[in-house]
C-alpha cells in the first residue's frame, strides 16, 4: 500500500475512535459530574489539580483553563505531593485526581493522604472499579473501550477524555459565574481579544507624533510634515490652534494631477473641511468600525476640542486588533 494512503487511513481511524469516543462519553454525564462541579462553584477554597504520566500533563493544560476562565486552580504532580508538594493543599480546596487506571502506586498513596485532610476529593477515571473510583466524592467516569494506537497502549483516547471532560467543567463553571469577555480580557491582557475589549485609542496613539501644519502653510512645509510624521496626514489647524481640517497623502497626489503651478497653494486650499476624528477615550476598535465605514486608513484623534494626534491602521494591524 502507497505510504500516503498508510498514513492518511492511520489518522482518520485515528480521529474516527477518539470521536466516538467523546460521543459515548456525552452520554456519561451524570448527577456526579453535574455535584462535582457545583462543589467547585461553591468551594470557598482553591482547585488542585493532580495526576500522573500524561494525565499530570492534562492536568496541567486543564488548570491553566481554569484559571483563564474564572476558576482558580494549581497543578500538584502526584508524584511529588509525598514529597513536598501536599503541603500547597489548603483547608478549603478541592482535588481533581486524574488516572486512566485509578490504581497506579502514586494514586494508592495519595488518596488516603487527601482523604486525611478532609478535602473533597474528585476523581476522572476510566475504570470505576478501580481504587481512586472508590475513595472519591465525586467520580467522573470516562468509559472507553480503548486506545487509539494498535497496541493499546499510549495514551490517546484517554487523554482526549479527560481534556475534554476538563474542558466541559470549566465552560460550566464559567456560565455558572456569568464569566463575560470582559473577565476574559481581564485574564487576558496581552491576547489578541483582550486587546479588543480594554485598548483604548489613546492608547495607540503617539501624542509626541502629532503631525500639524497651518491653514497658510505652503505645500512644502504639508510635504514636510506628512513625509517626517510617517503618519501619511497632517491636521490643518488655523492660528488659534482650532482643528479646520486634513491632508492626506491621497489629497497631495490629487493636487499635483490637477494642478501645474503650485507654487502659491496653501494648505487651506487643498484641505478637506469635515475630517473624520474620534475621541481619546474611545475603544481601539470603534476607530478600526470608523475606518471600515468610510475605507480610510487613519482617524484624527481628539480629546474634547484639543487635537492629540492620529490613529492609523498600521498601529491597529500591529496591535492585533485586526
């Protein structure tokens, strides 16, 4: 058989077990997993997270979930919680043990220790026989027939269980806490949707590059002007310091098609008088909505009546907004 064909068969058989899977496991969902994750959502204390071998490294990918979604959580590594690491566990906190087979060493020898401290502990398990199925408050049973790989042996359909069950508690969680994008963007200040909920134009907008001419200016001082800036506009101001309008690039090129003799024109002249502006305040993303509306790549930016500066695309692009 071709190799390309070997490998494309190999994956979708592939994705086609680890789907069924995941539809079975829709239908698990039951009054522990529904009890499990209201005791998250009324726990006073902290979500630890545990495991071992590929499910600590769900465990880590889920308590970095959590946390990005309103739910406060930490990764303790089975192994190293007799080592050490119980001690981050607090009176109020609930555990989260995730374990294929529930009745690896490390699990054995953790469990009691939880369970001597008196937190609840929650247990996601395929094997509901198993010991760490037994000692839970609260089981998440994640049936599965078996893995992905020919062997049976690596973890695939496993981990894709637990990542997606983790994944599903923390969307409930986040509903039961009204968590808005708001929140998310709190969490989230250097992402790219953080960015569309808190960056204001001020924000994107270099004051201390405020390219400006007077309506008497003579085009070479406009060329000047929108050439050094960078910014391809300069506001027209008249000599009260009063915004009267704006040069584009775009108005420079129009001129010199319909004009031969320039020498006498002024910036007045060949200004637009309605430019287009938004305030400082403003969100970063209500300047990118006013440039889309009018196919325009920069926005005059005022604060109250006082000229601040532009707003061009290219910072938009660059914060990612777009």
């Amino acid at each position: 058989m071709d190799k390309q064909i070997l490998i494309k068969k190999n994956i979708q058989k592939t994705i086609e077990l680890e789907a069924n899977a995941l539809f079975e496991l829709k239908e698990c969902v039951n009054d522990d997993m529904c009890n499990a994750v209201m005791a998250i959502f009324h726990s006073k204390g902290r979500l630890i997270v545990t495991g071992i071998g590929k499910s600590a490294i769900v465990a880590q990918k889920l308590v970095a979930t959590f946390n990005s979604t309103g739910t406060t959580a930490m990764f303790m590594h089975a192994a190293d919680a007799i080592h050490g690491d119980l001690g981050m566990i607090q009176k109020d906190d609930l555990v989260l043990c995730i374990s294929k087979s529930g009745d690896t060493p490390e699990i054995k020898v953790l469990v009691p220790l939880i369970k001597n401290f008196g937190n609840i502990l929650i247990g996601m398990v395929s094997n509901n026989g198993s010991y760490l199925a037994q000692k839970s408050d609260y089981v998440l049973y994640l049936p599965m027939d078996a893995e992905a790989d020919p062997n049976n042996l690596a973890p695939t359909t496993s981990t894709t269980l637990q990542m997606a069950i983790g994944d599903a508690m923390a969307v409930a969680l986040l509903s039961l806490r009204q968590f808005s994008p708001e929140h998310f963007a709190r969490y989230h200040p250097g992402g790219s949707l953080g960015k569309q909920l808190y960056l204001k134009v001020a924000d994107v907008t270099n004051d201390k590059v405020k390219p400006k001419v007077y309506s008497g200016d003579n085009l070479k001082i406009v060329i000047v002007e929108i050439s050094t800036k960078r910014l391809g506009a300069t506001a027209v101001m008249d000599d009260n310091e009063n915004l009267i309008g704006i040069i584009t690039d775009g108005d420079l090129r129009r001129m010199l098609e319909e004009n031969t003799d320039i020498s006498d024109i002024t910036a007045g002249q060949i200004m637009s008088r309605s430019p287009k502006y938004i305030q400082s305040d403003m969100m970063a993303t209500e300047a990118l909505a006013l440039m889309r509306m009018y196919s325009i790549t920069q926005l005059l930016v005022m604060d109250g009546n006082r000229y601040k500066g532009i707003i061009h695309i290219h910072e938009l692009i660059k914060e990612g907004i777009i």
